[in-house]
C-alpha cells in the first residue's frame, strides 16, 4: 500500500487534534516544570501531563496507522508502559522525598493552619 494514498478528511483531523492536544499537554508538563518552585509541585506537573501527552501523540499514531490498514502492536505497548511506569515513578520519587525529609514551600492546607 502507497504510504502517501488518501486518508479520509475526518481521520486526518481527528489524528491532527490528537497531536495538538498530547503536543499541548507536554508543553504544560515542561512549563511546569521549569516554573514550580520545590520538588513535589516539579514532580506534580511533569508526570501528570506529560503522560496524557504520550497518550495523545500515541493514539494519534495509532488512527493514523487504522487509516492507512495497518495495525502496530508498538503503539499499545508503549501506552501500557508509560501509563504504567509514569505514575509508579511519580510515587516512588515523592515516598524517596519524604522518606529525606525534603521540605515543600507550599502553604500547609486551611485545616491545618488553625
């Protein structure tokens, strides 16, 4: 099959939403990054958006691939690994910072100030 042939309009935007909304989603994960002030909110944004990114960017792959008759098995194992290991991480990371006693400079929740 010619890999430039004709794709129906309405999956060609549907695969174009897709990337913008997971390209979207990592540029917020990366801002967040950079602009947050102490480990646990950096650790927040990064593995929150960015696996809603990947998952963006893979199902667009995925339609794209639908669209021209092929299947990839590479697509859903990936979005099974990182949907896995990014929040398994995300935890093990924060447990690692408490366990360290690191300090946070967000203000203690309305219950707690008294």
């Amino acid at each position: 099959m010619n890999t430039l042939s004709a794709v129906h309009p309405l999956l060609e935007a549907a695969v174009a939403l897709l990337l913008v909304v997971g390209g979207s989603f990592a540029l917020v994960g990366a801002i967040g990054l950079v602009r947050f002030d102490d480990f646990f909110m950096r650790l927040h944004a990064p593995t929150k958006a960015s696996t809603l990114g990947v998952g963006g960017v893979l199902l667009a792959s995925l339609l794209w691939h639908w669209g021209h008759g092929t299947w990839s098995l590479r697509e859903l194992l990936i979005a099974l690994f990182i949907f896995i290991t990014a929040p398994v991480s995300a935890n093990l990371l924060a447990q690692a910072a408490l366990h360290l006693r690191v300090r946070s400079t967000a203000p203690p929740p309305e219950h707690e100030r008294g």
